[in-house]
C-alpha cells in the first residue's frame, strides 16, 4: 500500500494572513513598520503587478529590517511570535491537519515564510517536518540580509518537497494551499485543496 503524505502551505491556509508580515511588525515595531514599507512602495506595486520578481522584494524587505541582527536574536524572537501565530489559526484546515496526523500520515508543511517561528508553532501541532525559506548566518552568528535557499514559493515547493520525499510513486499526496504561490503544490498532488475556494 502507498503512504499518505500532507503537504501544507502555511500563510492563508494554516493561518487566516500572513504571517511574514506580523513578524516584521512584532519584531520591529509598528512605527518601523510602517516606515520601512513605505521605502518599498515601488517595488511592492511592480510585485503585485508581477514585473518584479516575488522573492528580491521579500529579501529586500527581509535585509532592510534585519541585517545585522544576530541570529540568536531573531530566533529567540520568532520562538516568542509563535505563541502569536495562535491568534490569526484557520481552525478548518487546522482541523484538516488534525486528521490526517491523526490517521499516521506524514505531515509537511511547506512555507515561504520562515523556520524561525513557522517550526515552533507546527511541532506543537505534530506535522513531521517544515520546508521553508531560510536564511543565511555570517561566520560572526549575523542575519546577511540575504536567503540561504530559494524563496519557497510556486516550483520552489514541489522542489522542496519532492527533496525530502522523491520517490513520488510511493505515496499518495494530499496538498493544501490557497494562493498563486500554491499552484503548482497542488497540481503535484492526487488531492490538491485549494483552501480559498472551499471557504
């Protein structure tokens, strides 16, 4: 018999936003926030009109905010965010994840945001093991302001996943997302759910 394996997006699908953005606005403050964003304005419309590419904006934004940091700092703070996470849960697809943990399925979720506090909240949750964007360390245990891997968004998360679990003949997949970023996820999935769709 095949396993069963969840794939989970994170950001609009285990939570009702996103969560980069409420770690920024934790970590550094409202004030800052709102500040360093208006920096980016240009950027973020050619973003969202997709003429400027998803993941030097978010890197971008990322060094603005936290290059220079030491790392122990920012993990500190993303272990402290978790906690907040609870406060923006997507209890149905939280429900979802449930299910399948508790049926002995291998459970990812798969996320562009990031390790530091996306891993603390899942593990609480029992989800087997967290594929996200992560950053890189100088030899001085500094944030570089840069990634150490590709943003995991859009083929990045079949890459990732397929990684971690390549033998795709042996399991069947259930895969879960509700953003453009999801797509191809849920087109490498025998179940696919788009989470926006089935609100």
């Amino acid at each position: 018999m095949k396993r069963n394996i969840a794939a989970f997006d994170f950001d609009g699908t285990l939570t009702t936003r996103d969560s980069f953005l409420a770690f920024i606005k934790f970590a550094c403050g409202t004030v800052s926030y709102y500040t360093g964003f208006l920096r980016f304005t240009p950027q973020l419309i050619l973003m969202f009109l997709h003429l400027y590419p998803n993941w030097k904006a978010k890197e971008r934004i990322f060094a603005h905010f936290f290059k220079g940091w030491q790392y122990s700092w920012f993990k500190a703070l993303g272990e402290d965010f978790s906690a907040e996470i609870d406060m923006m849960r997507n209890e149905p697809t939280i429900q979802r994840l449930r299910e399948h943990v508790e049926r002995g399925d291998t459970v990812y979720v798969v996320s562009a945001s990031l390790p530091e506090w996306v891993e603390p909240w899942c593990k609480s949750l029992g989800v087997n093991a967290v594929l996200a964007t992560e950053v890189e360390v100088d030899e001085d245990g500094r944030l570089t302001g840069r990634f150490k891997t590709k943003n995991c968004f859009g083929q990045e998360k079949v890459d990732r996943l397929l990684q971690a679990e390549p033998h795709r003949e042996d399991y069947f997949l259930t895969a879960y997302g509700d953003s453009r970023g999801d797509r191809e996820l849920l087109a490498l999935a025998d179940e696919g759910v788009n989470v926006k769709a089935s609100r």
